[in-house]
C-alpha cells in the first residue's frame, strides 16, 4: 500500500505515466467512469479548499466511486481534542482512500503512519501540495508538449507556498529548466529547498525583486498569492501583499507563447483583464487537476483499467 505525502516518492517514470492516464481519461472518459465502483474517498479537510477538496471529490465520483468527509476541523471531533493519528486509525475502517488537507505540516504524514489505507497530501501548511504539482505538470504538458527546456519564473510569495515548493522539487527531475525566482527579501524561498533541489540537481537559478526585468525571459510565470494565514503578523501582510500584480501593461515585454500560471485561489496577483488572454493558464489547471487527481486515484487503489 503507498500514500503520496512529497512529490518526490513519485519516479520520473510515475509521473509520466499518471500524466499518460489523466490524458487518456480526457480522451475516453466513459472507460473510466465505473473503475472504482463500490470504493470509497475520505476527504479530509482541516483547512478551506474549494480547488482541491471539490476535485479530488469530483475525480472519484467520475471513477464511479463515493466520498465521505468534512470540510472544517470544527466539524470533526478534532474539536473535541482528536489526534490526527487516531482520526487516520478511525477513518481506515470507513474508507479506501483518505485526501488530507492540514494546516500543520507534516500531519498528513502522521496520518498515513498510522492509516491502513492509502493516504494523499492535499496540503499541509506551507510545506508541500503534491496533488497541485500533478496538476501544474499536466498544464506544462499540454502546453508546452513536454516538461523539459524550459525557463519558468516563480513569483510572490516563494516562502509560504506550497505549490512552489512541490512543483520545484519535481522539474528537478527534467532536463534544461531554468528557474528565475521573483519575491520581495521577506518571501524568498527558503534556503533548504535551494540546497537539497536547485543547488543538488545543478538547476541554474536567479533571484530577483523586480518581475520587469526578467519578465521577457520566461517561458512559464508562476504567480502565486501571499499567502496570509501563515503570517505571525497582520501588518506584515499588509505591507507585502500586493508585491506583484500582474496587468496587461506588465505583459508588454513578455513572450507571445508565454504561459500563465496560478495555483489559485488569486486575491489581486493576477488583474482579471488577463483572463481571456490566451496566456492566462490558470483555469486550464484547475481542470487538469481532478484529471490528474483521478489518475492518482487509480495508482493508489491499484485499479486496472483495461
Ligand atoms: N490550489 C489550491 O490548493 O486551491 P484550494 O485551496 O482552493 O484547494
């Protein structure tokens, strides 16, 4: 039995067949849509969500399963004092699969060793979201038609997102990527990840606070939103969260074939003028999202669709 707590416990190999699956579920969604009958999905969600709980819940009803959860932890006995290990323990003898979203990094972990089903990371705090990453590398995919020679920018809030983090550790794993990353000194993205990813896989790396200057040079902008339910400090998030807001005046200087990424949900980073430029990805991977969230799914379960 596996869980999928760090991108990094998938292979290269893994991630391209999940992405191979989610592909082949747009193209013939009907062979799908019974797989995993008489299964269950627990949605585990101690922290709000709208992309990733709906579409995990989403993904396993198209697979023709079930799902049963809660949407707050003030729902759950977890207000009554719960530990995450026995809510794993209790939920294992209900379901077939657990998604968890925490706030505390590392409880997602904590869960799946002391889960008897397989258990996936929805986010846990400013750590890892390996589920968006699934998401983020099929909208590369698609757009790019593959994963590798390619310079992508990350921009905003490089500390606190998770997405950032996990999506990083897995371009590691494809050759030729550039990655440029723009934030304000406060949210730069924390040391260990530049020594144990960019620094160990000898990915060249740029670090700067103004998006203008290499905004002509990427191929992919990943904005990201300051993520203010990880601040200590109201008036820190004040004063930083409107670092990068990107309007169509900014994109002047940008590559016609850029694409434009956010792992949403978007507060002011991105101006809804740039919706419906054929750039603006971002919709396009909340899509992509339950896809891959079904493949996943599949792996997990051990479910063999012929
Ligand atoms: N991208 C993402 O994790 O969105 P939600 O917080 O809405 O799930």
């Amino acid at each position: 039995m596996r869980s999928l707590i760090d991108i990094l416990e998938l292979s290269t190999t893994e991630l391209d067949e999940l992405i191979a699956t989610a592909e082949d579920i747009i193209k013939n969604p009907a062979k799908y849509s019974e797989a995993c009958k008489g299964k269950k999905l627990a949605s585990l969600f101690f922290e709000p969500s709208t992309r990733t709980r709906l579409s995990f819940e989403a993904a396993m009803y198209e697979l023709g399963g079930n799902v049963l959860g809660f949407s707050e932890a003030a729902s759950s006995s977890t207000a009554k004092g719960e530990s995450v290990a026995d809510t794993a323990k209790t939920v294992s003898c209900y379901a077939d699969i657990i998604a968890m979203r925490h706030p505390k990094e590392g409880a997602p972990l904590v869960a799946a060793m002391n889960s008897s089903i397989p258990v996936i990371n929805a986010g846990d705090g400013g750590h890892n979201h390996p589920t968006q990453t699934l998401a983020d590398l099929l909208t590369i995919k698609r757009e790019k038609g593959g994963l590798s020679g390619f310079t992508i920018g990350f921009c905003g809030d490089l500390k606190f997102g998770r997405t950032v983090h996990s999506l990083i550790a897995a371009l590691s794993r494809y050759a030729g990527i550039k990655v440029v990353l723009i934030s304000p000194e406060e949210l730069k993205l924390p040391s260990y990840i530049k020594k144990d990813i960019l620094k160990k896989n000898n990915i060249p790396y740029t670090q700067t606070e103004n998006l203008d200057e290499v905004i002509g040079d990427l191929d992919i902008l990943y904005m990201t939103r300051v993520q203010r339910e990880r601040f200590f400090n109201e008036a820190d998030y004040v004063r930083l969260k409107d670092s990068y807001i990107l309007t169509p005046k900014k994109l002047e200087n940008a590559k016609a074939d850029l694409t434009i990424m956010h792992p949403l949900p978007r507060v002011n980073e991105i101006s809804v003028a740039i919706d419906n430029d054929p750039r603006a990805c971002y919709f396009k991977q909340v899509l992509n999202g339950k896809y891959m969230r079904m493949a996943l799914i599949l792996k997990l379960l051990e479910v063999d669709v012929k």
